[in-house]
C-alpha cells in the first residue's frame, strides 16, 4: 500500500518572525508565489478571524473531515456482516486509546478493513470495553448483532476481556457458533509483547539463522551459547508453519496440518528435548576447556546482599524448568490459543469454497456442514436445504465454466460472481462467501 504524507495543520511557532512557521503555513506561502490572486485572500490579507489558522478551527475543520470519511464507510457496510478489529494504542500523552477497525465485504465483492475510530477510555475492564464499543457502533448505527468475528492485534489483555464480556452475554454478537476469537495473519501481527521478539526472528528466518549459528558456536559463554541453541531448535520446528502461514495463497489443509505437526513437533522437544541440548552445550564447553556449571548445585537467587539459595532448587531444575520448559509452554499455548480446533475446523471446511486449482477442494458436504456448524443463525433450515440444491447447479455451472477455472481466492471468487451475475442466481452461496470473508480469520488464508 502507498504511503501518504502528512501535513501537520500547525507548526511549533507560527509567529511572524519565526523561522520554522511550519509546514502548512510554509506551503500556502510557497503557493502564494505563483498565484497573485489567492495572495490577496490569505494569510495576512484576510480578516482575522477568517486566516483558519486558529487551534479551534482547524480541529473543527479536522472533526468535520473525520465525520465525512466514518458516514462514507458507514455507507460503503450497509447491511452486511462484519467483523471489529481491536487494538491497544497509546497518545503522546500516553493516554490509553482503543483503536478500531471494521472488517466487512462491500457490494462488489472486495474485502475492506477500514480504520473507523480512536477511543479513550479510563481502564480496560470489560463493562468499560463493552461500552465504549457499543458506543461507537451504536452512534453509527452498526448493530452489534451483524458482528461476525472479532479480532486482535497485540490487545492480548482487550482480548481477554472482550471474550470474556461476549462468553458471559455482557454483548450480544449473534447467536450463530461463528462468533469466535479470530486469527492474525502470523508474522504481520504482535502474539503479545513476550512474544513479539520471537515472531520477529521467526519471520527473518534465513537471516536469523547466519547470525545465530556463529553465536551457538562462538558466544562469550555458556548461557549465551546455549539460549542461542535453545532458540535455533524451536524456529527450526515453527519456521515451516511460519512460511506456509505468510504466502500469499496456501493450501489450507496442508496449513492446518501443518500446525498440527508444528504442536507435536514443540510437545515432543518439551519431553525429550533438554537432554540433547544440555549435552550438546557439555560437548561444546568440554572441546573448548569451558568451566562448566555444576547442574545439581543449588540455585541462587537475587542479587548483591539479597542473594541466597534455594535449598529445593537445582541449578538444572532452574534452567530446565524455570527458562527452557516455560519458554516452550508459552509457545504451545500461543499456538493452542491461535489455532483451537474451532478455528482449524473452520478453516478446513471454508476451504471447500477455494477456487484455486480449477476447484479442486470443492465438497458440497463440506460447505452444508459449514453452515450448519457456523452460521446456523444466518441461513434459516429452509435456505440450509435450499443451499444444497443450489450447489449442485453452481457445481455443473460454476465450477466448470471457463471464467472461473483460473481464480485463486475465494475474493477473487466473490467478485467474479458478482460481475457475471451468477451471485444474484447463487444468492445463498454468495451470501456464505462473505460471510467467510467476513471472519478476520480469512486474512491469513483467503487473500
């Protein structure tokens, strides 16, 4: 996406004899120079009070603006379903601000996130949360029951919260089993400010590596060859799913195998993986005459006139137990929490609807029980059986007609049904489709 400058309204002194009077004030002067006409209106050569240079106007002129874009989104939604965006920011003054995005598919067919407010807010407990989303929809008339997803970049504590608020039915977001925590597009996403360092060096994988290996190999001492090891062990494991996560189009069934894999794979280095690594630092540390700890000593805690020992505590109990098997257990949790089996059985039977690859995952079975699983609010049991003799004719149709044999994804999908005019003859497809494309879970898999 292309970068758009900003032009701050005021500059730090826009006195007359400054000389830094700011960018805005310096551009309408630079325009002055070759206009004579706009000279004599502006600046020094209107009334005072219509220069709108004043603090108040100018954030009046920025309110009016801001209101115009949030109507032109609430247009562009209409009725359809979407899905809230939440984020956790901060203001200079670092007051705390939720940021917050809607997710929805416009009449024709293109998937929109667009950002639709900041809010401030006194603490994050969940009636505080809810009432300030609700607020804000509210104010737009967006009706919480048209909510189709939520999601969270960073908000581990929002998130949290708000799920907690919905599973308790402080909200109401519909009624359908659709209504769940959704899925980041990994390596694009902050997993939470523990987790973000690791993401980092997971997404940098090849360049990672050419700067670990010396330092597993080479490092100052011990800790910091072995950390360096530890490290290289689990992006080893997670840097397939990684990869296959940030492509631009996937297989969705091997990606959800391979996060199956991927939590075998961390489970089993929980179990049987300190053994190795600890005799492989020994082995390093022997080859080049390192003093090696003694790992049944007792670990010492604290610092200066504070520290004392564990008389409980080994020193191997500490780093088996306290850094390398927490380590891992946050990295299995974060998994777990990302991909439930929920969310993994939705992304499976979505796929169905994939045009990639001349349809070749297409299961009428599978898009029946999409709907039946997922959004059994959304199609009544008449549409539900109506869907299904639906999908034989989109099979024959659809599925085999020449326009449609070389489309990728399933936005693409939506827009080329939209276009010929087969969406108002598959309405109820069509209608699932954006669903699907609704869920913020498709932004790590459908576009």
């Amino acid at each position: 996406m292309t970068s758009i400058p900003i032009l701050c309204f005021r500059g730090h002194d826009e006195s007359l004899d400054s000389k830094n009077i700011g960018n805005f004030i310096e551009l309408i002067k630079f325009t002055l120079t070759f206009n004579d006409k706009v000279a004599s209106v502006v600046l020094e050569n209107v009334p005072g009070n219509a220069k709108y240079t004043s603090p108040t106007i100018q954030k009046e002129i920025l309110h009016i603006l801001t209101s115009n874009v949030r109507n032109t989104i609430r247009e562009e939604i209409g009725d359809a379903k979407f899905c809230i965006l939440v984020d956790e920011v901060r203001d200079e003054s670092k007051r705390e601000q939720m940021a917050i995005i809607l997710r929805f598919v416009d009449k024709e067919g293109f998937i929109k996130e667009r950002f639709f407010h900041v809010v401030h807010f006194r603490d994050t407990t969940a009636l505080t949360l809810k009432n300030e989303i609700c607020a804000v929809l509210s104010h737009h008339n967006l009706h919480i029951k048209n909510i189709r997803g939520q999601g969270y970049d960073g908000a581990s504590n929002m998130r949290e919260q708000v799920e907690n608020m919905i599973a308790s039915n402080e909200i109401k977001t519909g009624r359908g089993a659709n209504q769940i925590g959704t899925l980041q597009r990994a390596g694009d996403t902050r997993w939470g400010s523990h987790f973000q360092s690791i993401c980092i060096l997971i997404k940098m994988f090849d360049t990672t590596c050419k700067v670990i290996n010396p330092i597993s190999e080479a490092g100052a001492n011990y800790k910091q060859r072995g950390d360096a090891e530890g490290a290289y062990q689990i992006m080893g494991i997670t840097n397939v799913l990684c990869q296959a996560l940030q492509q631009h189009s996937q297989d969705l069934l091997n990606a959800m195998h391979l996060v199956s894999t991927t939590k075998s794979l961390i489970q089993k280095l929980r179990d049987d993986g300190w053994e190795p690594l600890l005799a492989s630092v020994i082995s390093f540390c022997e080859q080049y005459e390192i003093d090696i700890l003694d790992m049944n000593a007792r670990y010492t805690k604290g610092r200066g006139r504070y520290r004392r020992q564990d008389e409980n505590l080994t020193m191997e109990h500490h780093f088996r137990i306290g850094i390398f098997t927490v380590a891992i257990d946050f990295q299995l949790q974060e998994l777990k929490s990302r991909f439930c089996e929920l969310i993994m059985k939705l992304v499976i039977l979505s796929s169905a609807l994939n045009p990639k690859d001349a349809f070749r995952l297409f299961k009428i079975v599978d898009i029946c029980n999409l709907v039946k699983k997922y959004y059994p609010q959304d199609f009544t049991k008449h549409e539900q059986e109506l869907l299904e003799s639906q999908l034989q004719h989109y099979k024959l149709d659809v599925i085999k007609h020449p326009e449609f044999q070389n489309m990728s994804t399933i936005s693409e999908l939506c827009r080329g049904l939209k276009i010929s005019g087969k969406s108002k003859i598959y309405f109820l497809i069509d209608k699932l489709i954006r669903l699907v494309l609704t869920l913020s879970v498709s932004t790590a898999i459908t576009e």
